[in-house]
C-alpha cells in the first residue's frame, strides 16, 4: 500500500503538527505500507494561474514547471494521501493550499450531476484514494476544526475520494506548557501511532483512537491563563533588549 504524506506546516520537524503526524506515520509504517514524505516548505510549488492552461492547452499538465510535475504521478499512485497543516486563520496553511489548488490539473473540465449535485466527472483511470487530515491548532476548543473538515470532506467529494477521518489535536501549545511541568501526555502519541496501524490493517481508524489524539491536556482556563502569561513573558523580553 503506497501513502504520500504531506506536512504543510513551515515548522517542518519542530512543528506541534508534526508531533502528530509522525507517531501516526511511525504506525503506518509499522503495519507495513510504504510512505513518502514532503514538506511544502521545502517544496517549490507556484499558485495556481486560474487560467485553466492545463484544461485546455495541456490537457493534464500545468503551464507551470515546478515539484508538482513530480508529485502528480505520486498521488495518482497511491492509496492513502494525508494532509498534515497547521490550522491558519481556520483553513489549511498558504503553501498546502496551492498545492490541492494545483491538482485541478488533473481534473475533467466537462460537468454531470453526481449524487444530486453539479460536479466534474472522475478523470479515466481515476483511483479512489482515501484522504485522512492531520491538523494542530492553538485555540482550546475541537470545534475550531470545524471549517477545514468541511473543506477536506467537499473537496474529497470533488476528487472522488474517501475522506478516511482526521487526527486534530487542538490547544496544541498545552504540549509546551506540559513539557516545562514535566507531566506526560505519552498516550496521544501512542494513539497517533495506533491510528496509523488501524488504517493500514483495518481500513479505518477508531474513533476511541482518535478522541485520545485530540483529548483536553488542560482545562480552557488554565490554558489561556498558561497562554497569557507566556504572551507577557515573551513581550518584556524582546522590549528588554
Ligand atoms: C498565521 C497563523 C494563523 C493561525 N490561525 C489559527 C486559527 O485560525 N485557529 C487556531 O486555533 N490556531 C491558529 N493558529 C495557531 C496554529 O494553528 C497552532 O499554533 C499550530 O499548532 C501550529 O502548528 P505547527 O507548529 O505545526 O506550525 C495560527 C497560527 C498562525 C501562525
């Protein structure tokens, strides 16, 4: 079984996302598929033009030449695609944007009713891959998740993909604030780690796995006094020096 993985955040390794996404990488890897792995920052993908070039001109190929020439084929390979990204102004980052825009290349201009709704038809060939989503975010609340898994569910929907769930590990910054106590949260990892064997194994991942990814680390009100403060610590800092 072939699974890419995308991590969209520019933290890369040092990222809260990345925290998750390793462990869960680590379990796929495990239960025995093979995984690539690829960060956006190290990547060069332009925006796309919205000229629809690869539509029309090129047909499956976009006027630009960049690392999307080298990922397409991948996608079309493989079986499990993962989303990793820091939540940014309640979407996916810049940077992992462009590069689902830049898939439209590999899209069917023409239009038909699916499932009661106006859609492009799935391309010839076309394999129906699973999507799975892995996101961090910095306010206390899961729902802040809402928004970006109602983009990857229509956009699977438009791909002609399963959307296979999501790893979501909100107030993510808890993590730091537990490190300095010292206190363990080893179990979120573990289930990173045991969501990735169950995907691979059972072709789904359960959702008593997932909650513990995405368990509270603290209550809201200490989080946000533990946020504050750390906000002033590091404000009197840099007007110090
Ligand atoms: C530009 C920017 C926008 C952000 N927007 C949100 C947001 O809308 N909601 C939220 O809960 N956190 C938001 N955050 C916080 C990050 O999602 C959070 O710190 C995340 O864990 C960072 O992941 P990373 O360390 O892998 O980059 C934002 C951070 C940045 C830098």
């Amino acid at each position: 079984m072939k699974v890419i993985a995308i991590n969209g955040s520019p933290k890369m390794e040092e990222g809260n996302t990345a925290r998750i996404l390793n462990p869960f990488l680590d379990g796929i890897k495990e239960a025995g598929a093979e995984i690539e792995l690829f960060y956006t920052s190290k990547l060069k993908i332009k925006p796309c033009q919205g000229d629809f070039h690869c539509w029309f001109n090129t047909p499956g190929k976009c006027m630009h030449n960049d690392d999307m020439d080298m990922l397409i084929p991948k996608f079309e390979e493989a079986d499990i695609a993962i989303y990793s990204t820091p939540l940014y102004a309640d979407g996916v980052s810049g940077p992992l944007k462009n590069l689902i825009d830049r898939q439209i290349s590999r899209g069917n201009p023409t239009l038909e009713f699916r499932d009661g709704e106006c859609r492009h038809p799935a391309t010839k060939d076309q394999k129906p891959g699973k999507l799975i989503l892995v996101s961090s975010c910095g306010l206390w609340e899961m729902s802040h998740f809402d928004p970006v898994l109602m983009h990857m569910k229509a956009y699977c929907k438009n791909m002609i993909w399963d959307f296979a769930g999501a790893l979501l590990r909100p107030h993510a910054p808890a993590m730091m604030f537990l490190d300095g106590l010292g206190k363990k949260y080893d179990d979120i990892f573990e289930a990173a780690k045991e969501a990735g064997k169950q995907m691979i194994t059972d072709g789904r991942m359960s959702e008593k796995t997932l909650q513990i990814v995405g368990r509270e680390l603290m209550p809201p009100e200490d989080y946000v006094n533990n946020l504050n403060e750390m906000v002033q610590t590091v404000l009197e800092a840099i007007k110090k020096n």
